[in-house]
C-alpha cells in the first residue's frame, strides 16, 4: 500500500478523512506535531522552542519523521500528517521517502469555500482521543449526542473554529498548500478527490476507490 499525503483547505475533511482511514482500514498517522512533542519530552532545547509557537526548521521536522518512518514496516500503511507544509518540505520528503522505498499517492481534497464556512459551525472534538465529528452530518455524529463513540468524553467546540481564525487559516492554505497541490500534480502523483457534497458519502466512496488502486 502506498503512504497517503492528503492536502486540503482548513475543514476540507482531512481529519475526516484520516480518522477513517485509521479506523478502517488499518493506516497509522505519523503526525510532525506529534512527534515533535514526544521529541521535546527528552529534549530541553526543542522543547523550549516549541514553547513560543515557532516553526521547527525543516532539517528538524525531516530528521525526525524519517527515524519514524524507517521504524515502520513498509506492509504498514502510513498516513503523514502535518508535512508538507511547504514546497521545500514537498521536495525534501520525496528524497526521504524515495530512499525509504515508500511510494506516495497525494490526495487533493478539493471544496468549495462556501461548503468550507457551512461545515465550520458543525466540528465537535474529542479533546482525550482528538477524533472529530459534525454534529450537522449523520455520517459523523457522535453515537450518543455530545459523547466521544471510543471514550465517552463530552465534545467540545475548538476555540479557534471562528470565522476570523478560519480567514486567517485559509489565506495561509493558498499560500503554503497550493504551490504542493501544483507540485504533485506536475509529478503526476496527485489525486483530486471533489468534497462538496454536505454529508461526504460520495467523496467517502472515491477515497474508498483511490485506495483501492493504490494498493499493490
Ligand atoms: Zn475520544
């Protein structure tokens, strides 16, 4: 199976997605946030400079997912999360995953920036385990109202799913993220997967089929 980069507009379903994928379908997430954290638990000088919510420099982030990766069977299939940001980071992670012999497929999850706002004021979160939900769309709501289905802990509304944050997310979206869409495409590793439809069946079922054909 092929290592999954989705990129996508802040809501574009991403967590969504991963979430899915995970639960489903046997994926593990190799998040850059996640690991920099339990790198800074043993590591003073990172963990001070996470503190100010500075950027870690790419050699960092780079060094740190490829330990991560060359731990992992290459039988396991791999979402990365929170990498590329950028299109030096887009050009440095293929030369690491080309020598891990990891082949990539890179889903584009593409949504109007409408269906984006409508979706923005229905996000509830699990703060313990992180799994999102929409308590506006069946296919993602909670089993029971307001609980977390794997460990019951009330959702909670992000203080950062506000329309002026989101502004502020999506303008770095067009400025980071397309330049990688473009990059990929040129590539010919991109997979545009559209992400308008309110209850993210159908986009659901084309991801379903991408991974299907990625699978060796
Ligand atoms: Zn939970």
């Amino acid at each position: 199976m092929k290592s999954v980069i989705f990129l996508a507009p802040p809501l574009g379903g991403k967590g969504t997605f991963s979430d899915y994928l995970i639960h489903h379908c046997g994926f593990t997430q190799i998040s850059t946030g996640d690991l920099l954290r339990s790198e800074a638990e043993h590591n003073e000088e990172l963990k001070a400079f996470l503190s100010t919510g500075a950027f870690v420099d790419d050699e960092t982030i780079l060094q740190i997912v490829e330990k991560e990766l060359s731990k992992i069977s290459l039988s396991t299939p791999i979402i990365l999360d929170g990498i590329p940001r950028t299109l030096q980071q887009a050009k440095k992670l293929d030369i690491i995953l080309s020598g891990l012999k990891r082949d990539v497929v890179v889903i584009y999850i593409d949504v109007d920036k409408k269906i984006l706002l409508d979706r923005l004021l229905g996000r509830r979160i699990c703060m313990k385990c992180h799994r999102s939900y929409n308590i506006y769309i069946d296919e993602f709501k909670p089993k029971v109202s307001m609980l977390c289905d794997d460990c019951h802990e009330t959702l909670v509304q992000r203080d950062d799913d506000n329309l002026e944050s989101y502004e502020v997310r999506y303008a770095k979206f067009l400025e980071s993220t397309m330049p990688v869409v473009a990059y990929y495409q040129e590539k010919g590793c991109l997979t545009v997967l559209q992400n308008n439809d309110v209850d993210q069946t159908s986009a659901l079922k084309s991801l379903l089929e991408v991974i299907d054909d990625n699978k060796k």
